[in-house]
C-alpha cells in the first residue's frame, strides 16, 4: 500500500464528507473513499483485481446515488466505524481473552507485571467506552441535528477525540508506570509502526 498516498486521501475525506453533504454533493465524499480503497488494495491485487474492484466501486457508488442512498451511507459510516473500534477494544476484555492494549504494550517490551495488566486493561475498556460513545453521538447528530453539525462532529471532530487520549495517554503512562522503560514517544510510536498488527488483532 502507498501509505503517504492513502493518508493524503484519508485525510481529504472529511473535508470532502462536510462539502458533500453540506452542498448535497454526496457524489465527492464517495468518490475520496472509493480511491481510499483502492489505493489501499492496489498493491495487493493483480492488474484484474484492480479493474474489477475498481468497476464494482463504480457500480455500487452508481446505485447509491440512484436509490438515493448515497447520504444515509455518509451518515452511517462514523457510527459503523466507531462501532467496530469500540467492539475490538470490547471484545478483548472476555475472561477468555488479553485486552487488546495489554497485547500491544508486552509485544514492545513492557514487563509482565501486574501493574502493567492492570494499567493496560484499564486503557482498552476507556477505549472502548469513548468509541462507543462516539459511535452514539454521531448517530444522535445524524437524527436530530443540521448536516454541517453531524459532518464536522462525525468526521473531525470525533478523530481529534481519538488522538486527544492517545497522546495524553503518553505522559499517563510514563507517570503511572515510571518503573517501565520509556525511550520518548518518538521512539513509541515507531516501535508501534513495527508490530505486527495482524498478529495482535488475531491474538485470542
């Protein structure tokens, strides 16, 4: 995947959601996450994959707009997304399995320490619970409030939310567990870029 592409075009969607939907233009915002999906996919499809993926998007943004549900997609998409976050933090806190947070901080070196449970744990049910608070806001803004109010909270400002207590989280941690090795958050952040997060997600 080309990631500064994709990040470039991920990070035009919201303008292009807020345009789209404030102009009723639902044609754009469609149109930036068809070639977010794409460009996610490309390098992993041969030349046939790529002109079928890229028909069927064609396709599907075609019938959305003729059915007219092209808006009601726009809308349903934060809550989806923030659905499933909160789902994936939620679902690793079973008595059966290792919060997600937990699989992360041991997989970059932290001790297996009760603390560290405890903190890490901790972390993935505030995770869970701010998306799926996130997720209910959007949809009670997608029912009862303007168009230009839902897009800029569904597709702005909830992401800040979301990078708000990530790097808050930060200086928390270090104060929390200041036995724990820190390298600076640079460092963390390109330790977390090297996990494998197909393990991590897989991990029981």
């Amino acid at each position: 995947m080309n990631t500064p592409l994709a990040a470039c075009v991920a990070l035009s969607y919201p303008v292009a959601v807020v345009l789209g939907v404030t102009f009723e233009i639902p044609l754009v915002p469609l149109a930036i996450l068809a070639s977010l999906i794409l460009v996610a996919a490309w390098a992993s499809l041969a030349t046939t994959g790529r002109g079928v993926l890229a028909a069927s998007l064609a396709v599907g943004i075609s019938l959305l707009l003729l059915g007219g549900m092209a808006t009601w997609l726009l809308y349903a998409l934060p809550v989806l997304i923030m659905g499933l976050l909160s789902l994936l933090f939620a679902r690793s806190l079973r008595s059966d399995s290792t919060p997600l947070i937990t699989r992360y901080a041991l997989a970059m070196g932290a001790s297996d320490t009760a603390a560290v449970h405890r903190y890490t744990r901790n972390l993935t049910i505030t995770w869970a619970l701010l998306c799926a608070g996130l997720a209910i806001v959007s949809a009670w803004l997608a029912l009862f409030a303007t168009a230009t109010t839902w897009a800029l909270f569904a597709n702005g400002i909830n992401y800040l939310f979301l990078a708000g207590l990530f790097l808050l989280e930060y200086p928390l941690r270090r104060w929390l567990l200041r036995d724990e090795p820190h390298n600076g958050f640079l460092a963390y952040l390109m330790e977390l870029a090297r996990v494998d997060h197909h393990r991590m997600l897989r991990h029981p």
